[in-house]
C-alpha cells in the first residue's frame, strides 16, 4: 500500500515541508489533543490548532535545528515572526489534511500498522520487535498504546493520500525530447568586447549632477556607528592558566590513578585479503582459501614480497595500494578473527591464512605501541594540567558571583575587577554595530548590551554575561563614533567617478547597438572579434548567464546572427553567433528516465501545493490575532 511512498521520497519530503512538521517517533499525535478550550491559534473547519499543539511544534523544530545546525544553532532563531508564521501554516495544512482523510474515512490496513511498528527501532530488541519494551517507552511518554496507533494509523493513512497524489503527475515524452534537445543544442560564438574606459573622453556630466547624486543617496555616504572596547574575561581557562600544584599533589594523583595513565596497546599490521562472502558459497570459498594458502607459501619463502604481493592480489581497496598496510588500530577495531591472529604475532611475524566473514587474509604484523603505565615523569605534565583545571573549576564556581557584583558595584572600570581576579584587561579594534566579529563579539547578548543607551552614554560596565563553557565577560565602551554622513567633498570624486563610468557604459551600449544593427544588415564594421567557442546551455563555458540567455534566445534563422548585453561596470558586448548544431537523440538515452523523474517530482510538488491549497478552500481557515507574533 506504501509502495508509491518509498519510492517518491522526494514529494513526501516537499509535502512534510509544506506543513513544516517532522513526523517523529513521538510527535505525531500532538495533533490528535482536542484540549477543548479557546486557547487556539488557528480553525480549521470546526476544528482548533491549540496554543499547546503550536508550543509543542516549536519544540520540534528547535530540536530538529539544533540536531541539524550542531553548535552553529541560535535558540535566537526560535524568536523569528517567519519561524512561527511557518510553524503555524503547517499544523494548519496538516490539520487540512486529516479533515480530509477523515471525510474520506481512510484508514491504514491493521497488517500496514503493524509492520510499521514492529520496524520502529526504539521498539526493538536485538534487532526484533519486543511488545514489553513497546509498552514501556509508551509508558513512559505517557501514551496509551489506543492513543498511539491511532495517531500513528492516521500518520500512515496521510502516506497513502500523499502516494495516490504523486503517481498522478504525468510527463509527456515529448516534453521530455525537446527540452534534451535544447539542453544539447550548441551555438559556435564569438565576442566582441566595447569598453567603458573607450567612452569616458566622451562623458560630460551636467554641473551638480554629483551633488544631485549625493543628496538623493546619503544613507549610501553614511559611515555605521562603531565602537571600541575594553573587557575582561572570567574563565574557567584563564584560572587554569593562574593555578599552581606542586610536585608532592602530582605524585599522589599518579600513585592515587596509575591505571588512567597506561597507554592502551596498539598494532600495525599489513594483510592481504582474498575475498570471499559470508554467503558465496563453498565452492567459491575453498578457491578463495586456496589462492590465500598458495601466497602464504610464496611469502613464507620470501616474506620481502609482502607489500608486492599484497599490491598485486589483495581485494581489499583500502589497504592493498598501500602494500596492505592497516596502520595502527586497537583492540575492538577489528573482526575478532583478525584481532586474534593480529595480537598473537610478533613484530616481523606472519598469522596463517585467517577466516572472517570477509573472506580470508594473511597477516603480517609490523609494529607494537604502547601498553605500559607512563612513567610519573611522562604523566606528569597530564597530570599538572588536570589537577589545574579542577581546581579552576572550583575557584570558577566560588567567585563567579563575586565577579558579577564587582563589576556592578565599580561601574566606572573594569581595572578593579581585573586586578582583583588577576585577569587581563583586554582592548577591541572598531566595532561596527550589526558586524559579527571575533568572539566575545560574536555573541548577540554582549552586541545588544555594548549599544545600550548606558553603556554608550554614561560608558558604564556591562553586567556579567555568561558566555556558557563556564565564561563571563564584562565590556565597557571607551570610544564611540555616532553614525554619520560623510561630507559631500570627501566623498566627490567617488560620485563623479562613478556617475561617468555609468554614462560611459550607457554610450558603450548605445554605439554597440548601432553595430548591431550595421552587422545584421550585411555593412561591413571594423569589429574586433575574439577567438570563437562552442556553448550550449549545458555546459556555458565563460559565457555568464545573462550572455548565456542572450544567445539562445537569438533567432538563428539567418546566420551570423549577433546579440549585444551589457557587461555590469564594464561596458557592452557583442555576439556572434556563426553556427547551430542540434545532435540527435539517442533512442536509449538515459537521460530521459532521469528528467522524467526530475521532472514528475516538480509536477507532483505543484499537485501538491494545488490540493492543500483546494483543502483551504473548502474548509474555513481562520488564524487568532496571536498566531504569528513572536514566541518570547
């Protein structure tokens, strides 16, 4: 039944996009909560998206954000009106489509149902579906197992609806042949190059035109308000760096944890592997084992032509152009097997021929490393580094709010708290507001609390604004530069500059027109044509994409055929186009079960679009005042 789902994972994505929820494990059913109250966002229908099913959408999304953007993700995110708006949208084009489903009264097949559980692997034990421990994570989520395959039904039912939608998409082969051939078709082009610099002799600007300029633009001269800084730091590393053990605490820790200072063992090893599946079969097996037993002798005859050898007739792609070196692993990175064999050796030695599931290898180890206690000498240096960090974390968590208080309580500098936590006292280049800088500039709590009216006013400390990784930092602004016009003459001869390239490259374009116009009637013109070059729109070449389009849009009916565009801030050129080769297709072309497919995803998107949109039609959609303000 879910057949045409597996195989339009695209459409079911674009359709997941368009009502901006994830179908998690656990967060399909939030929209089966009918909380029966006015607490709503949004009718559908008879229907409410309640407060409680939106506040729940969004905690979603900042997991799916912060699962996809890693440490690159801004919980300031979550505040954005397009965030909510979108989020909204979404419950509403999902509750759309259950209105419909349930109009329609379908349902997934009971056997769908159970298969879709069983292969929930959070459900599973050992690979196979447990009922116990199904009923526990249920349990302890607070879900009924009714309340969850009823959700999970109608999840599954909206598959189905989304399946029937994309096979209708219908792409005619013919439109599929005619955009290949556009796609092939090739035009033999020559250009001719007019530069502004030619025409500037020719440029006269009208008297005030760079005034004119100037005063119909000056947020353009306007230079950004800005800043400079200094701060501190309060770290949890700048108190590592400040902290001192002595030799006698070392030794107690090492005597204290000798285990934590060993050096687990690890091999090198070069093989040689014969290939042979789990699953290929005895013949195919035994005539893998007894190529691997014929190397084995060559090697115990001559154990120099390992690397040769294992170049010449290792299967394994990793390893063999390498002369079938492993290089270092540990315990646990190998097929046991292989790990036995590997750590009975001895350096130089050679394992018999080893058995895996992979087929079968000869071993030759090469070198052993580590597996000793370091001695208190080579931990030493380990051992200075943690004992600091630990007790700068304690001396962190002790004066932290000290630090706070400090720099409230001495407002007018930061060299007190400086002096008293011996931490340095920091100076920043310019700052413009709105730039992103280096860190601590980075962070949007510490550019809000710089361009506060305080602290650009009465140039007052910051508070202490934790940074997180157990950092504060405390800034004070020392100079400031108000946003501000430059001066007309300071900024005159960029205007008039500028002002008479542009008529220069309106002069270009004027002239290389004209030439156009000569060359297409035949007139001979004295171009300067550069070398010339097959494009087609597959494979443009140098040609940019406004020159691209220029040229195959030009009517080749007569040839040569010329086109002109401007070339932004340089001036106009001119193309000629000499010859057309339009390849045939060929009749196995394989490019055309892939366009289709391209193709059909971009009709079933726009089916898709055009069904929620018909959903929206017939039933009434009304959005509370609050749906799209931003979520504090």
């Amino acid at each position: 039944m879910f057949d045409a789902v597996r195989n339009n994972k695209r459409i079911v994505q674009v359709l997941l996009a368009l009502i901006a929820i994830t179908f998690a494990f656990f967060g399909i059913e939030s929209y089966l909560q009918n909380i029966g109250r006015d607490d709503f966002v949004a009718k559908v229908g008879r229907s409410k998206v309640t407060q409680q099913e939106l506040d729940q959408a969004l905690r979603e999304e900042q997991d799916r954000l912060r699962s996809q953007m890693g440490e690159a993700f801004d919980p300031a995110m979550l505040q954005r009106p397009e965030l909510k708006r979108s989020v909204v949208e979404g419950l509403v084009n999902q509750r759309l489509l259950h209105l419909q489903l349930d109009a329609n009264a379908m349902r997934a097949a009971p056997d769908a149902l159970r298969q879709a559980i069983a292969g929930i692997p959070a459900f599973q034990e050992n690979g196979k579906f447990s009922p116990k421990r199904y009923e526990q994570m249920l349990a302890a989520r607070g879900y009924s197992v009714d309340r969850f395959e009823s959700g999970l039904a109608q999840d599954l039912a909206q598959q189905q609806l989304i399946g029937g939608l994309a096979r209708s998409a219908i792409v005619p082969a013919a439109t599929i042949d005619r955009w290949l051939e556009l796609q092939d078709e090739s035009r033999e082009v020559s250009m001719w190059s007019l530069s502004a610099a030619t025409y500037v002799p020719q440029v006269k600007l009208a008297d005030g035109a760079a005034k004119k300029e100037y005063e119909a633009n000056r947020s353009r001269f306007e230079t950004p308000e800005q800043i400079k800084v200094e701060y501190v730091l309060l770290s949890q590393d700048e108190l590592a760096a400040q902290a001192t053990v002595s030799d006698d605490e070392i030794r107690k820790q090492y005597d204290a944890n000798k285990d934590r200072y060993s050096a687990p063992e690890e091999r090198r090893a070069r093989h040689i592997l014969i290939e042979a599946a789990k699953d290929a079969g005895s013949s195919k097996r035994a005539a893998a084992k007894e190529k691997a037993e014929a190397l084995l002798k060559q090697l115990q005859q001559k154990p120099d032509s390992f690397a040769a050898l294992a170049k010449a007739n290792s299967q394994d792609p990793g390893s063999a152009a390498n002369g079938g070196d492993l290089g270092f692993f540990g315990r646990g990175a190998m097929v046991k097997p292989f790990e036995d064999a590997a750590y009975s050796l001895k350096p130089g030695q050679l394992s018999g021929v080893v058995e895996t599931d992979y087929g079968y290898h000869i071993i030759r180890l090469e070198e052993v490393r580590g597996g000793g206690t370091k001695s208190f000498d080579q931990a030493k240096a380990e051992i200075a580094q943690e004992l600091k960090r630990a007790a700068a974390a304690k001396r962190y968590a002790e004066i932290a709010d000290s630090f706070g208080n400090t720099v409230y309580e001495q407002p007018d500098s930061l060299k007190p708290a400086a002096d008293k936590y011996k931490l340095a006292l920091h100076q920043s280049d310019w700052i413009i507001k709105g730039s992103k800088g280096p860190a601590p500039f980075d962070n949007e709590k510490v550019m809000a609390a710089l361009f506060a009216a305080d602290a650009l006013k009465n140039r007052r400390n910051t508070e202490a604004i934790d940074l997180g990784n157990n950092t504060l930092v405390s800034l004070r602004v020392v100079e400031h530069k108000p946003a501000a016009v430059r001066p007309f003459e300071e900024v005159r001869a960029a205007i008039e500059q500028k002002l008479t390239t542009e008529e220069a490259i309106k002069l270009a374009a004027k002239d290389g027109e004209a030439q156009i116009a000569k060359l297409s009637k035949g007139e001979a013109v004295d171009a300067k044509w550069g070398p010339s070059g097959a494009v087609s729109r597959g494979k443009p070449g140098p040609l940019p994409l406004e020159a691209l389009k220029a040229v195959f849009r030009t009517p080749v009916d007569k040839l040569p055929a010329y086109v002109g565009v401007a070339v932004p801030n340089q001036g106009f050129a001119v193309f000629r186009i000499s010859q057309v080769t339009k390849p045939q297709l060929a009749a196995n072309d394989p490019r055309r079960t892939a366009l289709a497919g391209q193709y059909g995803r971009l009709l079933a998107e726009e089916d898709l679009r055009a069904y929620v949109q018909a959903l929206k039609d017939r039933y009434s959609v009304k959005f509370s005042a609050k749906a799209f303000e931003a979520k504090d």
